[in-house]
C-alpha cells in the first residue's frame, strides 16, 4: 500500500475521542487545565498533529513532575518563536493526554510567514553561531552558577519553638516564611535553568540540520548514517561518568581490591570495611573523589523524580564497576573506539570534499561541517549538566519539602508529595505553616484523600497503551521536534498501519552502523537495568545518556522512539554499538528472549523468534 493510499485509509484519533482506560476515570483533575487538550480549543487542536513524547516522557506523568516539562516547553516554544525567530515551524506545542506527554510542531499559516523568519534568524542565530566557543563558556557558567545556587537553598524544619538568635539578632522573619520562599525559589531556579537549556540547545540542531541538507544536496544518495559520522569522534563531558567508574575498575584490580568490589552486594558495608585497610582505603578515596560532580547522573532521564541519581544510590554504578572489572580480567577492551571514531571521519571527510566540483563548493562544505562540529557537543553536555547535574539537586530539595508536609502530619511519607501538582503543593505547604503558626490541625484528611484516589488513577493510567499520535493526519513535517524523534512519514505511515499484517522484521532510523544477533532483553523502566545480560540485545522504548554502562554488555539498542540526533543515537555511534531506533513497537512485538538481528545499516530489525532449547 502507497503512502498517500495509507492517509486516505486511516486516520488518527482526535484527541478528545481518546477514552481514559477503566478506574482512571477524572484523571484530569490531576493536571493544570492549560495542560490538557480542552473542549474550548477541540477544533484547533484536532487540526494539528500531536505524537507522543515516550523518549523523555515514558511513562505516566505524577502531577508534580509536569512542573519539568511546563519549564521545558515553554522555553523551547518561546526560543523557536519569540526569541531566535527560527524557521521549520512557528512553535511548538503540548498537551497531557492520559498521563502521557503529546508534542506538536505548530506549522506556519503561510510561506510569507517563514520567509520572514529566516531573515530574522540569519541576524540572531548569526549572531551565537559566529561567537559560538566564548558563548558557550559563558553558558557553562551560567548554568553551574545556577547549578551552584540551588544547591546552597536551605530547607528549612518548621520548630517548636523559632532559634533565640531569630529574636536577638532581629532577624524579624519566621521559619514558615522562608519554608516558602525557599520552594518559590527552588521552582524559579528550574524554569530558570530551562531558559539557559535551550539558549543554544536550539541553534546546535539547527547547524547540525543545516549541515545534513547541504550533505545531501552536495551528494545525493548520502546515508544519514554517513552524514553522522562525518561529525562523530566528540569529546563530551556526558561521557566522563562511565570513564570513572571504568578508572576505578583499573584502580581496584591494580590495588589488589578487585574481588571485594566485585562480589559486594552491599556497596555500603563494602566501602566502610575496604577504608579500614591501605589499599581500599586508597580504592575508596578515589570513589569519593569521582562522586562529585561525575555521580550526579540520574538512572534515567532525569526528568522524573522516581529516577534516582548514581549519588544517592551507588547499586548501578557499583554493578557497572563489577561488570567492567570482569571485562578487564577476560581481556576485554573497555574504551570507546574513539580514534577509530577520528580516523573514520577524517577519511570520508576527504573522500567527499573530494568530490565536490568547486573551491566554493568546498569552502561551504568546509564551514557547515566545521560549524556542525563545533557545536556538537553542546548537544550533549546541556544533558549533563542540566538534566543530571541540576535537576539531581533538584529532586533531593523537592524531597526536603515533601518531608516537611509529612511531618506536619499533613500527608503520611514523601512519595505523596508528587501526587500533587505543583500549584496544589504550594497549598499543602501554605497548610503545613499556617497550622505551625497558628498551632491548629490542617486539612490532612482532605490531602490523603486526594493522594489516595490519584495512586489508583495513576496505576491504572500505566495499563493504557500510549496512541503514537492523534489529531490530524500530515501531508508533510516540519519543525526542529519531529527531526529529532527521527518521525518521518514512513513512520507516520507505520504508526497508521500498526493493526495490519506486522511480518517479521520491523523498521526504524539506522542510528549507528553494523549488524548484531542475540536475545532480547525488553526493559520497560531503568530499574530493570540491572536484568541485562552480556550478549543481549536491549529493547526499550528509548535509552537515556546514564545507561552509557550498559552499552558494553550489549550486542545491539532497539528503541520505540529516536532519530539520529537524539542522545540515544549519538551515545551509539561513540560506543560502536549498532542500533535501530524509532520503530515505534519494538518493545510491543519483541519478548525477552527472542533472537533478533539488528541491522543499523539499513534501518532494521528481524524477528528470528525462539532460541533453540538445549538438548
């Protein structure tokens, strides 16, 4: 069946056609009403086309962690819209739709509107791209500026009775007051940090797609695997947190402590007995050091609070160390290929200057490619520093808060807290310290009720199968958010077509080059990690930068969602590990164990079934 034969067939649903799966009936009433697809704007927002957003949202959305996503988007449309004026689309929308996170390029009225954008944007976007090396410095220091002052935020305990010093020292404000203002400044400090995010998040996609359309242009029938390794071989800060743990797996087998490492359940009990002699303690003084900053890495995205960071529980990097010790001892290379990555590069870079029919040809290869690679590894170290680094700190300050509700006896442990919306906890606080200052109860009973109901709506929102997308079908795709999905109208077309015949192979962005064969292992949430085996291929539904130490242990990534300049696809290509991204039902038609043969030259993934029994 054509494309267009497949347009004219099926369509997608309108988001207000979509049923909330059973028991999670008023699952609204979770999130702000601006959040939502609403009855008011049904007709604009059934004109558009919204897809799911299961690479940085995979799983349902508690009320409060939305406040990411609210600081985020609003950014990243206003940059698009408002601030660089950036052509491909004249924003870019969202909506919660059962739980989960839809996205929208929102298209230009007409042409004229586009044209005028691109005007605009040579000045402004000129601008950064000419002063991008000093820019980028002062970005960094910006953001651990930020970084720096959220972590100096005190949360304050609501006493008995206030310190003597706050009377004598006619300091005139009340630890009520600054409980307050201590989470008003916490949630600026995160819309903050997300306006620098995106201060040149933006433009470095924009150089990179700049690039890609001069590569094709230039050499008709290029690869985009090939225009991928035209800018590989970069060095990222996203990488130095599995560098360390690689060092302090040399360091234990050098120190002579690599069984104890190896074999400890229990990192806690391990690390006090191997200080208590010379060479753990040794071993345990590097680990302390590699902590900060580089164990500030979040198990998954680091844009929900139920993924714990490597400094608050050591289990992941301490397995990962274990994992690379045995490595080393097989004789194993542990390193990333990076010279090969280098030397890759700088050949095909040759090779296709080469064919290029003019010195002016040449020399805007020369600047696209040279731009392209000069901003590449913002496109990875905003990563670091902002969804791992920061929002580390971030989360641990929220629980602070959520500790000071429970103890006020106003909700009975932490995890309640992020049932709440952002707007409904700074009620809850505001009902902590008033019933504090006025020694009268608050409305516990009203807030229990409240988490009560949205723990089953949430539990039953986790059993609905996220649509890909709903609202209107495209003709067409524009805008910065579907490039970096890797959502093409093939993709489109699959997702219309995801009831039909499915076959035994499926298809999806050859995000990093080379073939592998092996086990599935499907892994729905970071915490079924630690089930990966060596040899496995790993299905999930998109990877995150901290899973870099699971890399080593897989044959081959298949994921639901990705392109080529998602982080999953870049982290491939620098470890070598061959992978197809963006298949859109890898983990709904693979089970662990089944054989599958990834393909990341050609796009595809073969389902070969069972593996034989042993005899």
């Amino acid at each position: 069946m054509t494309a267009l034969n497949t347009l004219a067939k099926y369509r997608f649903p309108a988001p207000l056609e979509v049923p909330a799966p059973a028991g999670a009936e008023g699952w609204q009433e979770m999130y702000s009403p601006y959040l939502l697809f609403s009855e008011e704007n049904a007709a604009w927002e059934a004109s558009q086309f919204w897809y799911w957003d299961g690479m940085h949202r995979p799983d349902v959305e508690y009320p409060f962690d939305t406040v990411v996503h609210e600081a985020y988007m609003m950014s990243v449309a206003a940059v698009v819209s408002r601030l660089f004026s950036v052509p491909g689309a004249k924003s870019a929308a969202s909506r919660v739709l059962n739980g989960r996170l839809y996205l929208a390029d929102i298209p230009f009225d007409d042409p004229s509107q586009e044209q005028r954008r691109i005007e605009g944007f040579m000045r402004r976007g000129g601008h950064y791209f000419e002063h991008w090396p000093e820019l980028s410095e002062r970005w960094v220091t910006k953001v651990e500026a930020l970084t720096a002052e959220l972590a100096a935020l005190e949360v304050p305990t609501l006493p008995e009775l206030e310190d003597e010093r706050v009377v004598l020292e006619g300091r005139g404000v009340n630890s009520g007051h600054r409980l307050l203002d201590e989470f008003v400044r916490t949630i600026q400090n995160l819309f903050l940090v997300y306006q620098y995010h995106f201060e040149m998040l933006v433009l470095a996609y924009v150089a990179q797609m700049t690039f890609h359309e001069l590569a094709r242009d230039s050499f008709p029938g290029i690869t985009e695997q090939t225009m991928a390794k035209l800018t590989a071989g970069v060095q990222l800060r996203q990488f130095q947190p599995d560098e360390e743990l690689k060092q302090l797996a040399r360091l234990a087998i050098d120190l002579g402590v690599a069984d104890r490492v190896r074999t400890a359940s229990d990192p806690g009990p391990a690390i006090a007995e191997l200080a208590r002699e010379p060479a753990g303690a040794e071993w345990v003084s590097a680990l302390e050091r590699a902590k900060d900053p580089w164990f500030h890495v979040s198990t998954g995205t680091g844009l929900f609070h139920t993924e714990r960071a490597w400094i608050d529980d050591l289990s992941v990097p301490w397995a990962a160390i274990g994992g690379y010790i045995n490595r080393l001892e097989r004789g194993e290379r542990i390193d990333r290929p990076h010279d090969e990555l280098l030397a890759e590069r700088d050949r095909l870079t040759a090779d296709y200057r080469e064919l290029l029919p003019s010195d002016a040809h040449r020399d805007a290869f020369d600047q696209s490619i040279g731009l392209s690679r000069t901003v590449a590894p913002h496109l990875q170290d905003h990563n670091y520093l902002i969804e791992h680094r920061h929002h580390t700190i971030f989360w641990n300050k929220i629980r602070q808060f959520a500790d000071r509700v429970v103890s006020a006896g106003l909700l009975d442990e932490q995890e309640d807290f992020f049932y709440l919306n952002r707007w409904e906890v700074g009620q809850v606080l505001f009902d902590a310290v008033n019933a504090w200052a006025q020694a009268s109860p608050g409305l516990g009973q009203r807030w229990r009720a409240t988490v009560a109901r949205r723990r089953e709506i949430v539990e039953a929102l986790r059993d609905w199968t996220p649509e890909p997308a709903v609202g209107a079908t495209p003709t067409a795709l524009g805008g910065l958010l579907t490039a970096q999905f890797g959502i093409t109208m093939d993709t489109v077309e699959a997702w219309l077509q995801a009831d039909a015949d499915e076959g035994d192979e499926l298809q999806g962005v050859g995000a990093s080059s080379g073939v592998a064969e092996g086990p599935a292992r499907v892994v729905l949430r970071t915490s079924d990690l630690e089930q990966v085996q060596d040899g496995e291929v790993l299905v999930c539904p998109a990877t995150a930068p901290a899973w870099a130490p699971v890399f080593g242990r897989v044959r081959g990534i298949v994921s639901d969602v990705g392109g080529m300049m998602s982080h999953a696809a870049i982290l491939c290509r620098e470890y070598g590990i061959p992978a197809v991204l963006g298949t859109s039902s890898g983990t709904r038609r693979i089970a662990t164990g089944d054989l599958v043969r990834v393909d990341g030259d050609r796009g595809s993934v073969q389902l070969l079934g069972q593996p034989p029994r042993p005899d």
